[in-house]
C-alpha cells in the first residue's frame, strides 16, 4: 500500500479502473447503463469496505493493485446480477485484500506497445481557425491546472502539453513503446502537426527515451496537399507507417482504399517503402461520411497488395455492436463487415489485415459480453497474430486501467464452445499488448526492452512508483455538449 498522503483525489472519489461516458471525440458519448451504474456504485461500495479491512484510506487503497482488482470483481458482480456473464475480470476474489496476489494478476512484465496515441498542440496554429468564443477540451478536469491562469484564451490547453502525454503515458501506466498519431483535419487546422509530434518525440529524446516514440504521417490523399507531402515525411520526418480516414475529405466526400484515389495512395507508399497504411474505420463522422467508414473495402485491397499491411484503426467497430456472434454474411457494419470483407475475398487469417483496438476495446469494457463477441471474432477470423494494442490515450487519460482489465479478460467457456473462439491465453496476451506490432513495425522486443529498462524514462518511473499521484481522470468529451463544442467533432 501507499502509505504517503495523496495531493491528488486525497478522498479517494475516482476509481482506478474508469468506467465513463467519455468518448474520443469521434462519437456522440452514450450514456451508461444501468448495469453500468450499478458496476460503479459496487466498486464505491467495496472501496470503502476493503480499504477498511485493510486499515488504509480510500485514497491509498484504490491507487494499489487491490484497488484495481476491487474495482473489477465489483464489474464482474454488476454484470452477472444482469445476467452478462459471456465475458468476464478472471480475479480470484481474495485479489481484493491481498496485495501480492492482486499484483500477480493485474500487474505483468508483457512488452506493450500502444499504436495509437494521441497528443494536443496546446499552442498550434489550428486554434487560429476555431470559431469566437470556441473553447475546445476546456472540459477536461486538467485543464484547471496553474498554467491556465496563465494570460491568453486558450493558456488551459498548457495543461495537456507534453510533459502530463510523458506522465499519463510511460509514468502513470506499463505502456512501453507507443505510435503518436493523428487526427483528421484539413492541412492548416491540424490539432496535432507533425512538426509538433516531433517535438514531443524530441523531448522523449532527451530522456534517453528515443525507443519509445513513433510517429505516423497523416495522409488524406483526396486533399492534394496531403499526397504531395508523402515525400517529406518519409524522408524528414521518419515517419513509420500512413495515418489515413477514408470517411474525410474536401465538402465531406471520403473515398475507399480501393478506389483510383485510394490505389495511388497505396502504391505511392510502397515506392516509399513505407509499406504500412493505417485506416482509421468503424467511426463515421456523419451520415454523409458513413459509407466510407465501413471496411468493404480492405479484403480487396489486401488481397490486391499482399506486401502492404493494413492496420484497421477500430478494427471497424461501431458502438453498440451486436452481442452476437459473426453467422452468415454477418451485420452490416462495425466489425464484421471487416470480417466479411476478409471471407469474400479470401484473406485468410494471420495475412496482412490488423485489426487495432483502440477506443474499441474502451468502450467495450463497458459491455464484457459484447466485448468476448468482439474480441473472439477478431482473434479467430484477423488471427491471433494480427490483433494489435491501442487505446485511443490521451482521450482516455493514462491507458492504464484499460492495460489492467485486459490482464484479467476472459471469453466463457460456453461462447469459446459455442463459436469457436480462443481461449485468451497468456500467449496471446503478450502477443496483443506488443508483440505482433513490433512484428510489423520489425521492432525485435528484447533489443528494446534491454534499453528501456535503463533510459532516463525507466528511472523516471522507478523513482515515481515509490509514491505514484495517478489523478484516474478522462479527457474527453462526456457530454452531447462537450462533444459537439470540440471543433470540428463528428464532422468529415
């Protein structure tokens, strides 16, 4: 346990392990359930219970890894009175009071690499562009910091700058290595430049941390500026794979990867020798944008370009997926319209279609059930190699909760009977949390964990973990309000 007095949340209010109505700014936030609430009000409930048995405060009790694993038994109780019981938290429930077990289950030395996160340019050129008066993530609760009563509109936005990305990211949770990416946004309004991103890898760089940033290079390739660009993010940028929204562009006209727009793009980035594109799928901006944003289209162009790999940002989710299982043609959206793609044009598993859990599996952690569906249809029609890790942070404030319920997911036995799922085995695990993204990226993990484990980001945390200040918060909109006061939100 903690035994210092926190500065952050000293009562203990937040749960480590967040279950909120927060979105990533490309879907309206849904509501929780009322299995949601009642997951939340149990974990309240023995918070206060177990930090008592144990003689700690709230506050210490939920930054432990009993806290953690308190929080989840609570999910799994509120689900299972609901009758969810097709995917669950595998925590013995002693993992509620005894620290080492606790530890043993939710903690780990998996290698994880995050490929998509996100950063904001709190002094970029896009905030020239906003509406008057419009006052983008002034929502966030970080953004009450000291440096907002800095002078200027949008002072808040320091309190997102790189230094709090450096904490959420590599001090708050185990995330290892990550791939900054991008937003989609016209060429002069972008949230995120890549100048910027390669300031924040810079300031990585100074901490001896210079294994642990990647950087995509965004490309919209029916906006011509983007496409000519391609030339100087490969050759100054170093940039490591195509960040790409088919649902974007000019008066909100996408395009498909398989269209002429989308084959030059392709085949401009294997001249490149960039050979990975990652298509962000599954999150309409839109009616309009709706078509563009289901995955119709990657079966052909992987079959078509065998030596391109295609990382599908969402893996094609879409909220509220069916809690059934893949039967038939499957439904008309979300992800199996990515898995019938991949049937009808034959791209068997573990070829050169990935499919990226990032806001996916945070919004699923929400729905254990439908999230056994989701993760069981990716695993056994993507194959167990080509499931990659992502969360979708800073959006969700450190990844770390989203890490430890991961740990501790299981599909039932009776939907793994039912449908032919996998089991989730520890295999598998340390294959999702890092080890088929390095395989793309052709990252070896040892030689990178050898240097990680003493760069200046390693000692950093060492020292940190002695007396962690996790603040459990989210940064993303949670209200239709909130959602729609960010520039730009939900709009091609």
């Amino acid at each position: 346990m903690i035994p210092s007095k926190s500065r952050i949340d000293p009562d203990g209010s937040r749960l480590p392990i967040k279950l909120d109505t927060t979105s990533n700014g490309e879907f309206e936030p849904v509501p929780l359930s009322p299995v949601n609430c009642a997951a939340n009000r149990l974990a309240h409930e023995a918070a206060d219970k177990n930090a008592k048995r144990l003689a700690v405060s709230r506050r210490n009790f939920l930054v432990s890894a009993c806290g953690a694993a308190s929080t989840l038994l609570a999910f799994n109780a509120a689900n299972a009175a609901a009758g969810k019981v097709g995917g669950f938290f595998n925590l013995p429930g002693e993992a509620a009071l005894d620290s080492a077990l606790a530890e043993a289950r939710i903690g780990g030395g998996e290698f994880i690499f995050d490929v998509q996160g996100h950063f904001v340019d709190p002094n970029g050129a896009w905030l020239q562009k906003l509406t008057p008066g419009a006052k983008p993530l002034s929502q966030m609760p970080k953004t009450g910091c000291a440096l907002a009563s800095e002078p200027g509109a949008y002072s808040y936005l320091r309190c997102l700058g790189p230094d709090e990305f450096i904490k959420d990211v590599f001090l708050d949770s185990d995330t290892d290595m990550m791939v900054l990416s991008f937003v989609p946004s016209r060429p002069d309004a972008e949230p995120l430049t890549i100048q910027t991103a390669d300031a924040v890898r810079k300031i990585v760089d100074r901490m001896e941390g210079m294994h642990r940033l990647l950087l995509h290079g965004r490309v919209n390739p029916n906006q011509t500026a983007d496409f000519d660009s391609m030339d100087e993010l490969k050759e100054r940028w170093g940039v490591s794979a195509w960040k790409t929204y088919t649902q974007f562009g000019p008066q909100g006209k996408g395009y498909f990867l398989s269209d002429e727009i989308g084959t030059r793009f392709i085949e401009k980035a294997r001249k490149l020798g960039v050979n990975i594109i990652c298509v962000h799928k599954g999150l309409p901006f839109g009616k309009q944008s709706y078509e563009h944003s289901k995955c119709t289209d990657i079966g052909v162009v992987a079959k078509r370009f065998p030596d391109v790999a295609f990382l599908v940002y969402h893996s094609g989710f879409v909220t509220g997926v069916p809690e059934r299982a893949f039967e038939g043609r499957g439904a008309d959206d979300g992800i199996d319209t990515l898995i019938r793609s991949l049937i009808e044009n034959d791209v068997a598993p573990n070829s050169n279609v990935y499919a990226e859990l990032g806001s996916t599996w945070r919004y699923l952690m929400r729905e254990p059930e439908a999230a056994a569906h989701a993760l069981g249809k990716l695993l056994k029609y993507c194959g167990e190699n080509n499931v990659l890790w992502g969360t979708d942070s800073i959006w969700y404030g450190s990844p770390q909760d989203q890490i430890q319920a991961f740990r501790v997911f299981q599909i039932a036995r009776d939907l793994r009977d039912r449908h032919g799922y996998p089991e989730i085995t520890p295999r598998i695990r340390a294959k999702i949390f890092g080890l088929n993204a390095a395989r793309v990226y052709a990252i070896s993990p040892d030689e990178v964990q050898k240097y990680l484990r003493r760069d200046g980001i390693a000692q950093e945390r060492l020292g940190y973990l002695e007396h962690p200040e996790p603040h459990f918060l989210t940064y993303g909109p949670k209200t239709r309000r909130e959602f729609l006061n960010l520039p730009g939100a939900g709009q091609p």
